[in-house]
C-alpha cells in the first residue's frame, strides 16, 4: 500500500488528514505539513528521503538518486 502513495503528495502537499501509507487505516491519520508526514496513529515522521528509504528499502543515498 505504501508503495501505491504518491511520493509527490508528500513533496509538495499541505494537507490537513490523510490515511498514512504506512499501514492500513479506516480514518485517516496523519497529516502532511511542510513535506514531513507525521502519523497519529503510529508515530511515523518521515520527510520525502525518510519515506522513500523506508518504503522502498534504500539507503540515504539511494533515496537521494531515487527522488531526483
């Protein structure tokens, strides 16, 4: 399911309540401020590398390339 998140609703988005992508939520959870995903539920921070690296099991650098 993560992988199915538009990594660009975290770039650039400034929303209120999403689900998190991280795990399966009825309601939604998390919010999106200034790029950085932060859920209530499972207390998940993570800006657009950290999800990236996360989701997709790369390191930092990997991550970087990957996004650009």
């Amino acid at each position: 399911k993560a992988r199915a998140f538009p990594i660009r609703d975290l770039i650039k988005a400034e929303r209120d309540m999403v689900s998190c992508p991280l795990h399966q939520d009825r309601k939604p959870s998390a919010s999106i401020k200034t790029g950085i995903l932060h859920c209530f539920s499972c207390g998940e921070n993570l800006d657009s590398i950290g999800y990236v690296m996360q989701t997709e099991g790369l390191d930092f650098i990997s991550a970087v390339r990957r996004l650009q």
